[in-house]
C-alpha cells in the first residue's frame, strides 16, 4: 500500500479538530504505583491541542494519582463501526503535565463557561466541594488520520505538524 503524501497543517488542523468535536470523552492515563490507569473522562480543548480541561473528583482514583504524579496521557480515538478498519481509525495521543486551574486564575470563568456549554449536565458538579478544574499543560501531540497519516506536533510550535514517515530500509 503507498503511503500518501503528507497534508497541510492547515489539513491537519482540521482534521483533529473534527475529531475532538465528534468525540466527547477520551481515556486518561494516569500513574498508578509506576504503572499506567486508565479511566475514561470528559474533556474541553483550549484553542488548540495544547492545553485541554478536565473536571475532576477529589474521590476519583486519576485524580489522586495526578495530585501525586503529574504526568499524564490523554488518549482519543475516534468510535470504531462496523465496516470501518480499526486500525485506520483517527486518534490522537497528547502527553503532558497536569495541575488544577484554581477558581482565582484569570482564564478560571472562560475555562468553566466552554466546559459548561459542552457539557451543561455537569453545572451541578460544580457546586460540589470535592470537584475541581484541571488543566492539562499538553508538551506533545501523535495525531493518527489513518494509514501512513501520522503526524507529531510539540506544544513550543502547536501548529507545526511533522509527518512521520517510516524509516526507508536498504
């Protein structure tokens, strides 16, 4: 099978955005004792893939690994059907830090106000004592839109794609 030619950034960047829009919720990986957990989350992007909001339970067992260890993975993957290739399915993979966004920070209204409009049935949540807003501070980005269609991006030039081309065997 040939591998297509790289896309635009311009290509790209829609493609991921239509992706984060189709897909509400992605699977947050957190260290648990040195070894990955996963738990399934809901998440808001900020106006690019470099930062992305969680709202969390204290009582969650991610968010207590994330109070202890910081780092995380946030990984999103478009739903599989019948009839579609799985593994052609697009995703994205971000890495990074994380910290709770404390209701003082200046982008605190913003960040609640987006959260809220895509998911509305948490506002509740949010009077309770034992949720908080996180921010995910993202350093890197594998974007997948199919066979031969990987691309990688880091936070200092989020708008920079990279193809990954496979390396050419002699």
């Amino acid at each position: 099978m040939p591998i297509p030619d790289a896309l635009t950034n311009e290509e790209i960047q829609t493609a991921w955005g239509a992706l984060v829009q189709q897909v509400r919720t992605g699977v947050l990986l957190t260290l648990r004792d040195g070894h990955p957990f996963g738990s399934h989350v809901p998440f808001a992007f900020g106006h690019n893939w470099s930062r992305v909001y969680l709202h969390l339970s204290r009582l969650a067992l991610h968010t207590q690994h994330l109070l202890a260890d910081a780092p995380f993975s946030l990984f999103i993957a478009e739903p599989d059907q019948p009839g579609k290739n799985p593994l052609a399915l697009r995703r994205i993979n971000l890495q990074g830090n994380a910290a709770i966004l404390p209701p003082t920070d200046a982008s605190y209204a913003t960040v609640k106000q987006c959260y809220l409009e895509k998911f509305p049935q948490s506002r509740m949540m949010f009077g309770f004592g034992d949720f908080a807003l996180w921010e995910l501070r993202l350093r890197d980005a594998h974007l997948v839109l199919g066979f031969g269609q990987a691309y990688q991006a880091h936070s200092m030039a989020p708008q920079q794609w990279l193809h990954q081309k496979p390396e050419k065997k002699n």
